[in-house]
C-alpha cells in the first residue's frame, strides 16, 4: 500500500509544533491504530522524519491539525 504520509521538508517548525503518534492519540483519547485509521481515511496528514531501508521514518503531525480535529470532534460529541 503507498504511503499517504508527507515527507518532511529539510527545515521544520520548531518540534513543539508537532505532535508524536502517541501523543495524538492520547490527545484525542483513542489508540495508536486508531491514529492510524484516521490517516488512511484523510483525517490526519503525518509527516514522514528520518527513516532509512531498515527503519521506518518516524510520524510527526501538526499540533494545529490534531486540535482541530479535536475540536471537531467534541462538537460531534456535543
């Protein structure tokens, strides 16, 4: 399956604008997979860093995009 994930520019937003996959979803009260699921039905775009052939590249995502989505959801949930 092709990856949907961003590969990162070589100068990024200083890290406190970025959020790790656990912290996503500790943010949004769901689990890691569920994290997942929300990237493979476009709700959440990730950031591919790092990563070489044996190492998968880590998933950062915008601080911004997660508290929408959150936002989002606790008015769904309202």
């Amino acid at each position: 399956m092709p990856s949907t994930a961003v590969k990162a520019p070589a100068i990024l937003p200083p890290v406190q604008d970025f959020m790790t996959t656990r912290q996503v979803a500790a943010r949004l009260g769901i689990t890691r997979q569920g994290v997942h699921h929300l990237i493979r039905v476009g709700k959440l775009e990730p950031l591919e860093v790092g990563g070489t052939d044996l190492r998968p590249a880590a998933l950062l995502f915008r601080r911004a995009d997660v508290e929408r989505l959150a936002a989002e959801r606790a008015a769904t949930d309202e």
